[in-house]
C-alpha cells in the first residue's frame, strides 16, 4: 500500500516552481511508492499561470502524482500538508542586496505562517525565498503551536555551489567532497567552512595548499555566487535553486550517511555561541528516527570566529527589521 504525501508549493508559477514540481512530481522526492499531491499557490495574477502548469502535469503523466490544487489563499492551500516548500517571494534584482527585500517580502511570510497551522501534524516547512533566513522565523514566529523545529530556511544551494568550488580546485570528483558547512545566513556573510571540510577524506586544507585562494576568493565566489548568476543570466539562479531545494528536502528525510552532514538554517539552541532562537545555518545530521541534530564539537579558530559573528551580526539587524511581524 503507497503512502501519500501532499507538499505546497508557494510561487509555484516562477521561474523556481517551473523547475521544481515536475520533479516533486515525478517521485524523484519521496520515492516510487509514495505518491504526491500538490498544492501549489500564487498570488491572484498568477493562478492562470498554474492552471497551464497544472496541464503540463498532467500531460507528464506521472505515476506517484496523486492531484493537484490551486490556490491563491493560503489557508486552503495549506490544508493537511506534510510539507510546505515556501518559494513565492519577490527576487533579487539587478545590484540589490537580500537586506533590501526583507521590508517587501516579511509581511507575506505573517500571513503564510499563521495558514501553515492548517497542516498535518507532522508539517515541516522550507523558506526559499529570500531573506529566507528572516522569513523562516517571521513564519515559524506567526504558526501558533507549530513547533518552532520545524521551520528551516535553504542554504543547500551554497554548500553545492561550494563543494563544487572545492572539487574544481583539487580536479577531484565531486563525491569525494564531504563534511561542507555553510555557517549563517543565507547571504553576502555567509561562512563556507573549508576548514572542517574534508575531500577524499582528508582536510580540505591539506589537499588545497592555496590557502590564500580557500581564504579569499574561494568564499567570495560562494557569497556572491548569487549576484554572478544575476549579472550573467540576467535573471536569479533557478534551476539550481530548485535542486538544492530538493536536495534540502531529502537530507531531512533520509538519515545522514555515516560521518557526512549536511547544511540548513534551524532556530539555534545557543550551539557555537549563536544566539537562542535565530535561524542560523548549521551542520546537520538527520536521525534514524526522522529528528536531526546540530553537529557539534567542530573547531573554529580566529578567522572562522570572526566570520561567524559577522553573519550572527546580520540575522539580528534582520531580525530587528521585522520586529513588528515576529
Ligand atoms: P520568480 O519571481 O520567478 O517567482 C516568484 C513567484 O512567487 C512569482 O510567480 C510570484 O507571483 C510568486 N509570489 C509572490 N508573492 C507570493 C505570495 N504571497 N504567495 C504565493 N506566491 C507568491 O522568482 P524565483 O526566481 O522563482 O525566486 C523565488 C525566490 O527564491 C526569491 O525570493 C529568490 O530570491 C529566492 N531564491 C532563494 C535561493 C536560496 O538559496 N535560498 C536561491 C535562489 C532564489
């Protein structure tokens, strides 16, 4: 007997969603037993929008999708959801900071997090669209009863960008690049940790002797990763994007493999000194029994403290930004 699991998907008509629910879609998540319903929800204007992505469903006829819903309201939308994958979010334009949307795109994440009381008992939550770190707590502060440890926000997308980085530069596949962190949040201050990362299990920093690359222009291609695909493509990264979101949804539900750990942005417990309560990217291992945990005992020295406290610094100028709507 299969399971059915429903996931939203908000923005579902952008550039994000076009590459996401084909493959929610295809059983590629949850796997060929499972099957998916879909809500997927978009501000008014863009409800046609869905219904010709609804048909294009449809006319991939996959197996494991169960139906589909369409919706402009949110608490319809997130009725009974397992999970909520929340995209819908205006996109960083051309020379814009993530700082500068938190004012346009907080108040959206009040009302969605208030409607994700509607989900199932076991909902779970990704915040994608940006600041994602910010709107993951602006949701998580409005969702009543939701335990907060279900709220997450994707910093997957810049540990792929940053193994790949690692790979490139020791010409080793990039399989063999394990243990990545992305520190903080999901911006400009962002800490790729090379320090802890290992390729082919060894320290990254004993296999890439250029330290002056991993310490300078290897971080600065991560952070701004973001923007270099903006200026080159002339619209936000997307498809990657929504692999990594995929990607974000599978770490949490498999368990980890064994000495590996992925990155997410969790409401910290205090871990390595950051503040109770900010959603802050960590390593994670996700447990046999579905829970995950913060990795820790992961060493930082003067560089890497300097790093964490600089991004530690930006969650809580967000943070104090959208005060009014926690
Ligand atoms: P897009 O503009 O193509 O699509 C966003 C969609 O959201 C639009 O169709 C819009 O109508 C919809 N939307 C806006 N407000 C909504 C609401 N209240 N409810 C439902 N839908 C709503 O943008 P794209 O490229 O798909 O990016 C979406 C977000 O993802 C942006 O905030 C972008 O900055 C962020 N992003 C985050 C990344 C990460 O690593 N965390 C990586 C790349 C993008």
């Amino acid at each position: 007997m299969s399971n059915t699991v429903k996931v939203a998907v908000t923005g579902a008509g952008g550039q994000i969603g076009y590459s996401l629910v084909f493959r929610i879609a295809s059983g590629e998540l949850f796997g060929p037993d499972t099957k998916v319903v879909l809500s997927l929800l978009e501000i008014p204007q863009a409800v046609k929008a869905l219904e010709g992505l609804a048909m294009e469903l449809q006319d991939c006829a996959f197996e494991t999708l169960a139906g589909i819903e369409i919706n402009s309201d949110a608490q319809a939308g997130f009725d009974g959801v397992n999970w909520a994958i929340l995209v819908g979010a205006k996109p960083r334009g051309p020379g814009m900071e993530r700082k500068d949307l938190i004012s346009e795109n907080g108040p959206i994440f009040t009302g969605q997090g208030k409607a994700l009381q509607r989900g199932a008992a076991d909902m779970r939550c990704v915040v994608v669209g940006n600041p994602c770190n910010t709107n993951a707590l602006i949701a998580a502060k409005n969702a009543g009863d939701v335990p907060f440890n279900r709220f997450s926000a994707m910093t997957m997308l810049d540990e792929n960008r940053a193994r790949y980085q690692l790979a490139a530069k020791a010409g080793v596949d990039i399989s063999q690049v394990r243990n990545m962190t992305i520190w903080g949040n999901h911006s400009a201050t962002q800490y790729p940790d090379f320090f802890n990362a290992t390729i082919g299990g060894k320290k990254a920093t004993d296999v890439i002797t250029d330290h002056e690359w991993l310490q300078g222009e290897f971080i600065t291609t991560v952070q701004k990763r973001g923007a270099a695909i903006i200026s080159a493509r002339g619209k936000s990264s997307a498809a990657s994007a929504a692999n990594a979101a995929l990607d974000h949804v599978k770490n949490f539900t498999r368990p980890t493999e064994d000495g590996n750990w992925f990155s997410a942005a969790v409401p910290s417990d205090g871990s390595y000194g950051v503040e109770e309560g900010l959603i802050f990217s960590f390593p994670l291992r996700t447990k046999e029994d579905g829970s995950y945990e913060i990795v820790q005992g992961l060493a930082h020295n003067d560089f890497a403290q300097e790093k964490l406290a600089k991004t530690q610094e930006e969650l809580k100028q967000e943070r104090e930004v959208v005060k009014d709507l926690l």
